[in-house]
C-alpha cells in the first residue's frame, strides 16, 4: 500500500512539475468587458451603453477593456455597412504591462463616425468585428438610424 501511495505522490508531483512549465494556450486572450457607446469620458469609461444611434450622433464606438499582458497586441476594427460589406477599418495597439505596478486593464476604443459622413445616409443593420493579434475576438452588431434591434 505504501508503494501505491509513493507512486501515485510522484505521479502527482510530475504533473504538478509539468503543469507549471506549460505556457498559455496561445488563442487565449483577456477580453473583460465591451460594448457599444457612444462616447468615452477622459478616464476611457464609455458614457453609455448602448446598440442604436442617431444619424445625428457624432460616432458609434466599439470599447473594451483588456487584460494586459508582457507584450503589445495589435488591434484591428473592421466596420461592416449593412450590406455587410467592409466600410472602415481602425488600429489600435494594446500596451505591454509597464512593470509589477502597472495598471493591468488596458480601455481601448474607436470610433465609426456618422453625423456629417456617408454613415448618416446608411440606415441599418451595422456590425464591427475585433481582431487581435489577427484572431477575430469579438464581433457586435448595432443600427444606425433606426430602432429596430440589431439580429445577429
């Protein structure tokens, strides 16, 4: 019996060993909060939160807030019209964590603008895909100058 347990103790303690060695799974990544808004306060908190706009709105925002890690993520925003064909892509960079005191949530945003663009004379069904590191993380659908719900 005692042999039983010593082996099952190394079996465990290898594992243990071997768990702590292994790296992330490399298509984790740290989304912790998004949504849709239509403005960001000087701190990078978004006003409100919400999926319908105005054509008399100044923009549409997609904002998130990310964990940080030890190494910069590019960002990408594509922003699809109703036909849901490409009409805009942003970029954004997401920080490295700036040592053990770092702030470790990282706000990042942008914006499609409306009033006074072609925007404002498309209606409809708009969607914005994010992208990090090139993977597709999060993809949200909002309607600009309408009220009817965005459908997924």
């Amino acid at each position: 019996m005692q042999m039983l347990l010593r082996g099952i103790a190394i079996a465990l303690l290898g594992l243990l060993v071997l768990g702590s060695t292994a790296q992330a799974d490399p298509l984790y990544f740290a989304l912790s909060e998004h949504t849709m808004t239509s403005e960001v306060d000087e701190c990078g908190v978004p006003a409100d939160s919400r999926v319908t706009f105005d054509t008399t709105d100044v923009q549409a925002i997609s904002w998130l807030k990310i964990w940080r890690d030890h190494r910069p993520h590019p960002v990408e925003w594509r922003w699809y019209s109703p036909n849901m064909r490409v009409y805009h892509r942003t970029f954004g960079i997401i920080p490295a964590i700036d040592g053990p005191v770092g702030y470790w949530g990282s706000n990042i945003w942008s914006g499609l603008p409306i009033d006074g663009y072609e925007v404002a004379m498309m209606p409809g069904t708009w969607k914005v895909d994010v992208i990090v590191d090139f993977r597709k993380v999060l993809t949200e659908y909002f309607n600009i100058g309408g009220h009817q719900s965005p459908g997924c």
